[in-house]
C-alpha cells in the first residue's frame, strides 16, 4: 500500500528539503508547468522505466487532479517502491513551476 498526502502538507515538505517527485501527466501538460527538480514519466510509461527508480528512496507522485497519481502509486508500491501520492495534483499546487523539459 501508499501513502497520500494532501496539497498543502506537500507544499510545506517541499519546502523543507529535497523530496523526489515523479510527475506521471502527459509531456504537453509537464512542459506547460512542472515543479522543479521533478521526474516526468507519463502514466503509461511507468513499466517501461521502473529502471529510473530506487526502490531505496521514497518517491512523491503527481498529475493534474490525483486520478493519474493514485495509479501510478498503487502500480509503483506493488512493485516494491515507496510511494506518496500527491492529492489534488498540480491543479492545487501554488508553488513555483518551471516551464520546457
């Protein structure tokens, strides 16, 4: 199983230090605006790049809304990694974002 976590605790964790953030929503919507320092893996490419991750560290899981982000946590913690999802996702985020790749 997961932890979640909501919007607000998040934005204070984020703030506190270095946390590693996957970012599962698709490119277009990572390059219109994405937290700095995180991960793109689109949804549907997890599988396919479980290789990027450590199953060492513990990992925050954003999309837009919180759909996208539960499964890729659900998925993520079967596989034996330690996940947070991020609830609300981006669309609740107030921090700074950067744009591009």
């Amino acid at each position: 199983m997961f932890n979640s976590v909501m919007m607000a605790e998040f934005e204070q964790l984020l703030r506190k230090g270095n946390l590693n953030v996957i970012d599962v929503r698709e490119i277009d919507e990572f390059e219109s605006g994405h937290i700095k320092g995180a991960e793109h893996i689109a949804l549907g490419t997890i599988p396919a790049n479980l290789d990027k991750l450590d199953k060492n560290k513990e990992y925050h899981v954003i999309c837009l809304s919180g759909g996208r982000s539960a499964m890729a946590s659900k998925y993520l913690a079967q596989q034996g990694y330690k996940i947070v999802n991020v609830m609300g996702g981006m669309s609740a985020y107030r921090g700074d974002v950067e744009f591009g790749r």
